[in-house]
C-alpha cells in the first residue's frame, strides 16, 4: 500500500510501539483486501472490554496493556497502551454489575469487565456499552468514513446515516483507535455503495413486524450484496430501519442498502444504482411474507414459553414505552420471565419516565449493556423464548440451544403474562 510520510512515521515507532503496532496491522490488513492507502477516521466503534477466558489469561500474565496488544493489535509484544488517537466507543459487551442476582451471568465476569472498563476510559474510550451507538449520541456525518463493528450497527451507519463503513473486526478498530486510519476499501469507495439488486414489496409493510419479516427475505436473497428496496409502505420509524437492517445482516450479510427517496444516497431508484437502469425487481408477496414467518417460527413445537426478549437491537425510548403500556396493570406468569434490552442512557430515561417502573412492578426486568447472544446467557431453565426481533431468533436458538417463538411485541407480552405462545401472522 500507498502509505502517507505520516503513516510511515506512525508505522516506524516515532509514536511508540502501541501505535506501531497498530499501523504495522493495518498495514497487513489493508494489503490484503487488496486496499491501495488508508483513509482518515475519526468514529471508532469496536469491542475492548468483553470479558472471556482467553482476556481473563491474558491480563493475568500482563494485565489490561497485555489483553489490548494481543486482542485488539494481534501483537505478542509487552507494550503500553497509549491514549486513544481519535474518538472511539465501546459497542455492547457483557452483562455489568447491575445485572448480578437477577440473570444468571457470572459476578466474576462483570468483575473483570468493570476493570476493563476503567481501563478502556482511562485511555479515552467512551463506554456506550450497546449495539445501537447511534442512538445515544454516536452519530456521523454524512459521508464520514468510519470503522464501526456489529453487523447491525454497521448497516444503519451505512444505509440511514450514510457514512461509510465496512464491517471491521476487533483487532482493526483497536488498530484504528490508535491511528485514526483505517483501509480504504469496500464501503469506502463510492462505487462500491450503488445497488446490485432491486427488491420490490408488493404487500404493505406496516410496521415493526412486516420490516423484520422483510428483512429476513431480502438478506437471504442478496446476500452480502447491495439490496435496493422499493415497494409499498407506511412512512417506517427509525426503529422500523434498524430491525429492517438487522434482520438483512442475520440472514445475509448485508452492509448497505438503499430506499429511493429515504436513504441519503438514494433520491431516486436511478441514483441507487449510480445511473444504471435498475436489474429485474426480486418480488416479495404474501407467499414469500408467509415463507419469512414460517422460517423464523420453525425452530420449536412448545407453546409453553419460559423467556421473553425485547430489544434487539437494543430497544428504543419509543420501544420501552411501548413494552410498559402494554404491561400496565398485569403481572408475568409465574413461570416466565420477561427482559427488555436498550442502552444505558436510555434506561436512565425511561426511569424518569415512569417505563422502567410499569415494567418491573409487572414482573420484568429492564437491562442495559449486553444481550443473550452477546453474554450468552439465558434465564436458567430456559427451554422456549419468544422475542420481536428476527435476529435474535435466528441466532439465539443455535447459541443456546433453545426454542424460538417471533412475533409482535404485544404478542411478546401476551407470552409473558399467560405463559403461552399464542401468537400468529396477520
């Protein structure tokens, strides 16, 4: 790769070996993506503080600086970690402190992940601790470029903000954090980003659901290409775009698509795929909907549910009000339990809104930080769960080894509070 005379700077240890490091990764990484340069960022959104029996080894032989060299840099070099060059946020991680005694996660690892995070923040790391930064204030610009993980995260930067990220891996934001570089490739490059395939709704999509089930179909169909979406609907909520772009990176892996005259890059269907007359559309009907809803609602034959999981990705303000009013005045099954995930600072809100309340005097439970499939862990004896989000029932099965019920949020809550899945596609 080309590399700039500060790059090369960087990458011969006049910044210290940390920084070195770093470069000499990217530098790796990038030659073999076939990257030409780097590129300038400042967003970073990675990984640094999860806990796991591999970190746990590590920072026992050299602490916090000896799990970030290795992990983060992919170097087995004893060195100091410097602060961070430009702005970085840790994404979701483990279940914290707050979470002992009332889900099964090991006070040991939550131990370990508060040291892990002084460590991070000492270093100037802003610990937003969820998969949904963007909704808590990480938002970039239009066309900035980034190096964000988490597939989620990932397609809205792309789709809805419009910046420009591919999705990054631990070692290359740990790399990037200390830089301020990362490849110029994929994502980056702007005739990477026009459409590859026309998709076209031709039943109304109205609402979280119908998005969901949508998503699921469309990442199939494409892939890791670059879906344009045209088709019948209501105005969607922001909320209605994140579980679209979810369920596209579940099923496929799915980085960016387009919604011609609602995404940024795509004013028209001819702009979506930079001039190009549009491919033959991929139709997605009533059968193909009713496909969607029959996949996701495969994985169990018990109607018996012992678990509930809203939020994923991690819930909106507008989600959690939602979970309450419909929990106002009635109480769980005895049986079952309910949680509801969303950031930290949206947690903070929803106390003073009255939300977290509702839901706990009902029995469930408001959690921040991690997921299920990010903490891997359930509450204990659970068999069946049922969930709104069409990621978490494509994975969680294969991680925990558990049953999966999707569907509605209200029929989420009808679970929780009969003990039994009930719930069918409208």
């Amino acid at each position: 790769m080309r590399l700039t005379d500060d790059e090369r700077s960087m990458l011969d240890g006049t910044e210290g070996p940390a920084v070195a490091a770093a470069m000499d990764l990217l530098v790796r990484y990038g030659e073999g993506l076939g990257a030409e340069r780097l590129c300038d960022t400042r967003n970073v959104a990675g990984t640094m503080t999860q806990p796991s029996p591999v970190k746990a080894q590590l920072v026992r032989e050299g602490g916090w600086n000896k799990s970030f060299s290795v992990i983060n840099l992919d170097c087995d070099e004893d060195i100091e970690i410097p602060p961070m060059r430009v702005p970085t946020c840790q994404l979701q991680h483990g279940f914290g402190k707050d979470a002992v005694n009332i889900t099964p996660y090991s006070p040991h690892l939550a131990e370990m992940q508060e040291e892990g995070e002084a460590f991070v923040t000492d270093l100037g790391v802003n610990v937003l601790a969820t998969c949904t930064p963007y909704q808590v204030g990480n938002l970039p610009a239009r066309d900035e470029h980034c190096a964000w993980m988490e597939s989620s995260a990932v397609v809205y930067c792309n789709s809805v903000l419009g910046a420009r990220t591919n999705c990054e891996g631990t070692a290359s934001t740990g790399a990037a954090s200390l830089t301020g570089k990362i490849p110029y490739w994929g994502n980056h490059l702007p005739q990477n980003r026009f459409g590859t395939h026309h998709i076209e709704a031709q039943v109304p999509l109205q609402g979280f659901q119908d998005w969901g089930l949508f998503g699921y179909f469309v990442g199939d169909a494409v892939q890791e290409n670059r879906p344009v979406i045209t088709g019948q609907w209501t105005a969607p909520l922001d909320e209605d775009l994140k579980h679209f772009g979810a369920a596209t990176a579940s099923s496929g892996g799915v980085e960016i698509y387009h919604i011609p005259g609602l995404t940024p890059e795509a004013p028209t269907l001819e702009a979506a795929f930079g001039g190009a007359q549009a491919p033959e559309a991929i139709v997605y009907g009533e059968r193909e909907r009713r496909v969607m809803y029959e996949t996701l609602n495969n994985q169990g034959s018990s109607t018996d549910v012992d678990f509930v999981l809203l939020g994923c990705p991690h819930a909106s303000l507008d989600q959690v009000a939602r979970a309450a009013h419909a929990l106002e005045g009635r109480t769980l099954h005895g049986d079952t339990e309910l949680w509801i995930m969303t950031p930290r600072a949206l947690r903070t809100e929803a106390d003073r809104r009255g939300y977290t309340q509702i839901i706990q005097r009902a029995g469930g439970k408001v959690l921040t930080d991690s997921c299920p499939a990010m903490s891997k862990v359930a509450p204990e004896g659970t068999r069946v769960f049922a969930t709104d989000s069409a990621k978490q029932a494509h994975y969680l099965p294969a991680i925990l080894g558990i049953e999966a019920w999707f569907g509605t949020l209200e029929e989420c809550v009808d679970a929780a509070v009969t003990g039994q899945w009930r719930g069918e596609l409208r």
